[in-house]
C-alpha cells in the first residue's frame, strides 16, 4: 500500500538507500519519505546502525612453536554519514573483518612466547583495532572496540602447563612445610632446654635445702640431747629416710622397686660404706 501511495517507512537506528534509475540519490533517516515510484525513484536496500558484533577464531603458532587458537570479539557499526560508501563499497563486511584480523594475529603471535602472548593480549587487541580502524573507515564503518576473549592451546599444552603450575606449588607446599617443621624443632629443644635447666636449678635447690636441714638437725639434736655426735645423728637420719622410703613403696599398688638387704643394720652398714669412701677419697689429699 506504501509503495501505491509513494510513501516508505524507515524504522529506527536504520537508514535507506534510495536510487533514481538504478542511481545513487540519497540517503533517507528514519521516518516517512516520499518516493515517487514512477518517477524512477526506489529503495535499493537498508543499512542498519547498530552496534555489531563478530566473533573471529584463529590458529596460529607461537614463537615458541606452540599452536592457539586466539579468539577476538569485533564491535563495530556503520557510520550514518557514511552510509552509501558501507552500502556500496563492501558486499560482505564480515568477511573484510575476518580477513584483517587473520592478518595483524598471525603476524602479532608468532612474535611472542606462549607465556608472553597471555600477558600481551591487550596489545594484541589494540593492534588488531588499529589496523581495522585505518582500513574500515574507507568503507564507512566504525571499530567501537576489539577485544581478545581467549587463548586457547592445544589440549596436551594446557595438561602439561597445569601440571608444571602443579610442581611449582607442590615444591612451594613442600618447602614451607619444612620450614615450619624446623621451626617447631628448635622451638621443642629450645623448651627442653630450658625445661632442664629450670629442673637443674630446682634439683640443686633442694639439695641445698636438705644440706641445710640435715645440718641444723645435726646442730640441734648435737645441742639438746649431750653425749650424741654428729655420727649418731646421721645414723638416725639414714634410718628415718629409710622408713620413710620403704612406706612410700608400700603405699602405691604400681611401683616397680629394686630390693637390696634391708633392715636397721642394713642402714649401718650403707652409712660405713658411705663414710669409709668418704675417707679413702679425702685420705691422699692429706
């Protein structure tokens, strides 16, 4: 019916080329135009300017001789003051597009190690945009923005790359593992040492303090019971710890005790023994 009446419509973010005897006359913008069909005038096709998107996968090898496959995302639109040139100029833009990106990739790539080509795929991108900026601007399109989404090696690549990443963290683990190990080494023997130097000092405190008991008690009993000596206090002493041992095994069901001849007299002769040896010693310093 538009066409009967000479009118057309033209739907938004789109564009018209319109033709007067198979020649370029204008462009129409969105909206309600006139043609005049019979004058020669008609619509030779519609440019659409939206944003657009293309989705490029390319193999190509590293410097390192590793094949990827490298896929870029191109957004680019048609510019509305250019609008008969990306009509007329370019029968399959896509195909432009992919070709250029072929192109500044596989040169790009094999430029860089398999490593570095991860770190680098912004400039990697940012030369694929220039080159399709210089080049598609002549035929009136816009790059809006290149992007590479992934780099993809080969399968047995990718396993031998996560395996590698696995040692390294493993030797890592393995290395702050022993670490830690010998740091609770010599934090244990810095404690034991400490724990037997502390029962040292304890050990040789209570032996000071039996020292000092056994000799006031010597002085005491010396003092208040006449006629004794120093020989017999001891004596006595030797038989009360005696008694004092023999009822401390007595009194626990477990105790696991060497027996020796015992007995009051037992007790004498220990005190001989331990007094002639202190004789003998002291004897060739005399």
């Amino acid at each position: 019916m538009g066409q009967l009446l000479c009118c057309i419509q033209v739907d938004q973010s789109t564009v018209a080329i319109k033709e007067r005897f198979g020649k370029f006359d204008e462009v129409l913008d969105p909206g309600c135009h006139c043609l005049p069909w019979f004058l020669g005038s008609q619509v030779a096709g519609h440019l659409s300017l939206r944003l657009q998107q293309l989705d490029v996968r390319c193999e190509t090898k590293t410097k390192d001789n590793v094949f990827v496959n490298v896929v870029a995302s191109i957004q680019y639109r048609a510019l509305a003051d250019k609008a008969n040139d990306a009509f007329y100029k370019l029968s399959n833009t896509r195909s432009q597009i992919q070709a250029y990106v072929f192109d500044v990739i596989r040169a790009s790539v094999p430029k860089l190690n398999l490593d570095d080509t991860f770190e680098q795929k912004n400039d990697i991108a940012k030369a694929v945009e220039d080159e399709l900026e210089k080049a598609m601007s002549a035929y009136g399109f816009e790059i809006v923005q290149t992007l590479i989404v992934d780099i993809e090696p080969d399968e047995h690549v990718k396993r031998a790359m996560n395996e590698i990443n696995a040692a390294a963290r493993l030797r890592v683990a393995a290395n702050e593992k022993a670490e830690a190990e010998k740091i609770l080494q010599i934090k244990r023997a810095e404690g034991e040492a400490e724990s037997k130097y502390l029962s040292g000092l304890g050990i040789a405190r209570q032996r000071q303090a039996i020292v000092d008991g056994l000799r006031d008690s010597v002085l005491g009993f010396s003092v208040n019971v006449p006629g004794t000596t120093a020989k017999d206090v001891m004596d006595m002493v030797l038989v009360t710890q005696y008694f004092d041992t023999m009822k401390e095994i007595g009194a626990s069901s477990k105790s696991s005790a060497v027996f020796i001849p015992h007995g009051p007299g037992a007790v004498r002769d220990v005190a001989s023994q331990i007094r002639d040896g202190l004789l003998q010693g002291s004897a060739p310093h005399q």
